[in-house]
C-alpha cells in the first residue's frame, strides 16, 4: 500500500527507471507500471526526464524538486578578459604560457586542412558536409614549445562563432586560398581583426594549384587594410600547402616569433578561469564541456560553476583524451563532472561551495534563462510571432551541442516574411525527451534534432502520439526542411492578366447556369476558356467562365476588337443587354522566401 503522506524527495534533471524506484523506495514493477498508466514505456535501464519523474512521483504520493545546486555570481567574457588584462598589468605570479592561436577564413579555403596537417587527427574528413560545424581546440608542440589552436567555423551562417574563437585568442591565422583570393568572409574577418587589432598572420594556402596567383592575394589584402611584409607592412605572410604540407613549419615559426614579441603570460598560481567552447551530452559520460583555461590552474576534485551549470571537476582530459590531473593557462580540455550542460561563452570558475547559498543559486539561474530567452529574441530570427496575421511553424529544435543551435538559430534568421514565421517552442541541447515529445503534443510542433537522437523512451511516445521528430546531421539539410515548410505555408498570389472587353448586344438563350450571349469585342481579345466578369453600369455584379466561343456560328479560340462573336456564358449572374464582359485569365502562383 502507497503511503498518502507527501514525502519530498530531489530528482536530477534525468534518471534511470531503477535509480528513480530507488529513490521512490518502491519496487520497480510498481514504477514500471505508473509510467504505463501515463503511457510510457520505459525499461530499468532506461532513462527518463526531471518532468515525466516529477509527474509519476506525485501520482505515487510523493513532493518532487530539481536537483540544484549553489552557485557564484556569473561572470561574462567580457568580464573575464578584463579581469586577466589587470593581473598581467599587475604583473604578480606571471609566467609564459603558449599563444592561443584562431584559424579564420571562407568556406573551402583550407582552414580545417590546415590545423588537420598540424595535428594530424583527420578532422576534416569526419566533418559532415566538409564545413566545420563546432569549434573545437587544440595543442601542438613546436621547438619544445606548445601553441594552442582554436578551429572555428568558416562559413558565412557562423559570424558569432568566428567573433568568439577571436575574442578569446592571441594571434589569429588569416587563410587565404591563392586560386580564390579574398572573399566575402574573409573581408569580414579582416574588418574584425582591424577593429580589435588582434596580432594577425596570413596564410596564404592552395600555393601548389596552378591556378594559385600569390601577388594578386596580397593586393586584394591590401587593399583591404592587411598589409604584409613587402607590401609596405609589417605582417607576417605564409605561403602554405596544407594537403601538401608545404610550408607548415614556417607558419608554426612565425606563430612562435608572433608570441615571443607579444610575450604572453598568465598566472598559474590563480584558480582557473575558463571559456566554455563547446558542451554536449554524451550517453557514457553524460555532461561534457571543451574548455579553454584562460588563466590559473585548473585541479580534479575542485568544485565548479560554468554559467547555470555546476558541479566537482571528476576527470579533466586533454584534446586527444589523455586523463590529466590538472590543466593551466592556454590549454584546451575535456571536463566531467558539471550537472547539465553548459551555454557556449560561459565562464568556467572556482568555487567554494560552502560560501554559496541555494537562494543565489536559484537568483544566477533564472537570471541565466531570462539571459538565454532574451538573446533568441534579441537577434530577431523573425518578427514578433504576436502578430497573429502570421502563420507560425511551432518547433522543438535539439542539437548535440551549443553552437550548432546557434548557428541554425542565425541562418534561419536570414529569412524575412511577413507572412510566416518559426515559433520555438522549445530550443535546447542533448538528446530527444519525453518531455520534449509531451510539449511538441501540447503544441503542435515538429521536432528537429541536429546531430542528437531521441531516447528509445520519447521515441515510443512519438510514434503512438504521431509526433514528427526529424533528425540531420548537416545544419543545412535541417534549415532546408524548415524554409520548405515555411513555404509550404505562404499563401498563394493570384496574378491577373486582362484580354478585353465587349459589349452584350444580344441574349439567344437563358439557363439555370449558362447563357448564349452575341456581341461586340470593343477592345483586345476574347479568348476561349477565359474567366468574364459582368460589368452594369460601371459596377461588377458578377463573375463566370467563358465556356464555347464562335464567330459567324463558327467555333474559334479567340476573336480580336472590333469583331462580332458569340459566346457561351457558364456562371449564375443573369446577363441583359447593353451589359459589359471583361474578358480575363487568372494565374496562381506559389509565393518563396
């Protein structure tokens, strides 16, 4: 017998069937069969979400919350560059750290080739489409020296992303493939790079193609503002072959001479502060974060906070999944131990547990979600959906990590209708939940899972409530889907073309729905099929289709002005003499963003 008391038990924010019967401290066959009875399906090992536990849980007598935890005041990145620029002017504790080096450039220009030829990993060939779509980073050594290198997406729909990998580096890399010369984003990029006056290197890539023109790149970068050594300035040129390895040691050469003269340093004694580059929910491991350690030294065993997210640093891994103790300035990792994942530009921070409350951990996460609510707004991806003349498309959108919904949220916003729109309903990162499925019920809407799979739990659910979930592991087969069903929604436009016009001299038969009319085509044409407004007194009281047309009792396909002709009348209006036909052809045509 189920005890009626409420009992208050804490459930994190997923859980296995037999880990939540373990808390409910019932059996598991009773668990089981409450999720049946809320028509769930659902094995022991199988995990289910905070929302289907909270639900069962009361139905089973008990009081259910989220697992929370405490949590610091929110750092931004702005902040956190800030705050290292006055400890390296402080000059306390300081000692040389590797360079953070940004590879940055158009689509197909050979960036990801590039860092793939330094690191030797294959990166590019696993990438879906051939676009980087995360960023991702890494360490090589060069002359006993480590360099850190950030991969950042090259094409236009990751403008955001590029900003980040430039905000958070040292010196960035300009490639420019020599058969193509400056594009588009690469003149974007160099807008950047001038603004914030990053220490830059051009590399100038593809120099093996005999279509490669070197001297034409280097005049297009200047006449961009990026002027090279000789070309009247002082920045530092490559002149690479990244499928060839040619000139790859020269350009790691320039980047160790770039950092000698910058001379970058941190303090190694401080806790860790870090950027959070990239986080995603793994099915073994569950939360993961790449983070880049800005400054201090980060340990296993300490406690965290990563924007909303925290936690206890429980493994640390470098970029080739080699387990390391602790992690300091410039290096790229691979953190477990935070609870959820976490926002790509989180700051990574120390924490002292104790010192924090559960009201301030509650204060920094809603702060956190109405920061994350405001910034999809913000950026417009369509007009207010208020305006209830538009048509919305309600979505649910998962991705496998944060900067994938960030750039499908920033292509989709390209697109300008007054007519339709997208409506989120729901955007967030990790796999497809019941409580994903139960809201696409509740609202009607599609869910889109880029790179991520629904729970065999959801997936159940979604088939016997007939949810749609639609999963792509290329963002722009997934946008595609979507423009198409945007469009498939517009409205259609009419578009019409008018013949002639002509006057009713004579009426030789009157039906219930047709009429034999004589007259006088008094200007253009009338032509067989063509649809006939009836015109009395310079006012429309009707509209019919011409169905027979003859002249001198003769059928024909049209009759010109200032000719005679009959015609058969199919329409209601009933016509009389001295009446007025406006001959016209009426088109629809699908309308496209």
């Amino acid at each position: 017998m189920i005890d009626n008391k409420k009992k208050s038990i804490v459930i994190p924010s997923t859980i296995t069937v037999k880990k939540f019967s373990e808390i409910l401290n019932l059996p598991i066959g009773t668990v089981i069969t409450e999720l049946m009875k809320n028509g769930i399906l659902a094995t022991i090992n199988e995990k289910i979400d905070f929302e289907t536990a909270s639900i069962i849980a009361q139905d089973l007598g008990y009081e259910s919350e989220e697992e929370v935890v405490e949590s610091g005041e929110a750092m931004t990145l702005e902040k956190m560059i800030e705050q290292i620029k006055k400890e390296v002017a402080l000059g306390e504790n300081l000692q040389k750290r590797p360079p953070i080096v940004t590879i940055l450039g158009h689509v197909d220009h050979g960036k990801t080739t590039l860092l793939d030829t330094i690191r030797k990993s294959g990166v590019a060939a696993k990438e879906s489409g051939g676009i980087t779509q995360h960023i991702s980073a890494y360490q090589t050594k060069k002359k006993g020296n480590l360099i850190t290198f950030i991969d950042t997406p090259g094409h236009e729909a990751f403008s955001a992303m590029r900003e980040r990998g430039v905000s958070i580096a040292d010196i960035a890399v300009l490639v420019v493939a020599a058969d193509d010369g400056v594009r588009p984003q690469t003149r974007e990029v160099i807008e950047y790079l001038i603004a914030k006056k990053i220490p830059t290197i051009v590399a100038i890539n593809k120099v093996d193609k005999p279509e490669a023109n070197i001297q034409r790149v280097k005049q297009e970068l200047a006449e961009n503002g990026i002027l090279v050594e000789g070309w009247g300035g002082q920045i530092l040129c490559s002149e690479v072959s990244a499928k060839q390895n040619i000139g790859v040691d020269g350009l790691l050469d320039n980047i160790l001479l770039l950092s000698e003269v910058e001379d970058f340093k941190a303090d190694y004694k401080r806790d860790a502060l870090g950027v959070v580059l990239e986080s995603y929910l793994d099915p073994q491991k569950g939360p993961v974060a790449t983070i880049l350690i800005k400054t201090g030294t980060l340990k296993e065993g300490q406690d965290i906070i990563a924007g909303s997210a925290y936690g206890r640093v429980r493994r640390i891994e470098d970029f080739s999944g080699k387990r390391m103790n602790e992690a300091g300035p410039s290096t790229p990792i691979s953190l477990i131990g935070l609870n959820t994942t976490s926002n790509t530009n989180d700051i990574l921070q120390v924490v002292d547990r104790k010192s924090i409350t559960k009201s301030e951990s509650s204060r920094l996460l809603e702060k956190v979600q109405n920061a994350k609510f405001g910034e999809v707004t913000a950026q417009k991806i369509y007009r207010t959906i208020a305006d209830e003349k538009i048509q919305k498309l309600n979505i649910i959108l998962k991705s496998d990590v944060q900067g994938s919904l960030e750039a499908i949220q920033q292509i989709l916003s390209e697109i300008k209708s007054d007519e339709v729109a997208v409506n989120y309903i729901s955007i967030g990162v990790g796999s497809i939940t019941e409580s994903d499925v139960r809201m696409a019920q509740n609202s009607s809407s599609v869910i889109f899972g880029f790179n991520t799979e629904a729970t065999p739990v959801s997936k159940r659910m979604a088939e016997t409530n007939k949810i749609e979930i639609k999963n792509y592991k290329i963002i722009y087969e997934l946008v595609d889907d979507i423009k198409n069903r945007l469009v498939s929604m517009l409205p259609p436009t009419i578009e019409r073309t008018d013949l002639g016009k002509m006057k009713v001299l004579a009426l030789f038969k009157t039906g219930k729905k047709d009429m034999i009319i004589g007259g006088r085509v008094t200007s253009g044409k009338v032509v067989k099929g063509c649809l006939i407004e009836v015109m009395r007194n310079d006012v429309i009281i009707g509209k019919g289709r011409l169905q027979n047309l003859q002249q001198n009792k003769v059928d024909v396909d049209e009759v010109v002005a200032n000719n005679e002709c009959g015609i058969t009348f199919d329409g209601e209006t009933k016509i009389k003499e001295d009446d007025a036909l406006l001959f016209f052809n009426e088109e629809i045509k699908k309308k496209t963003l």
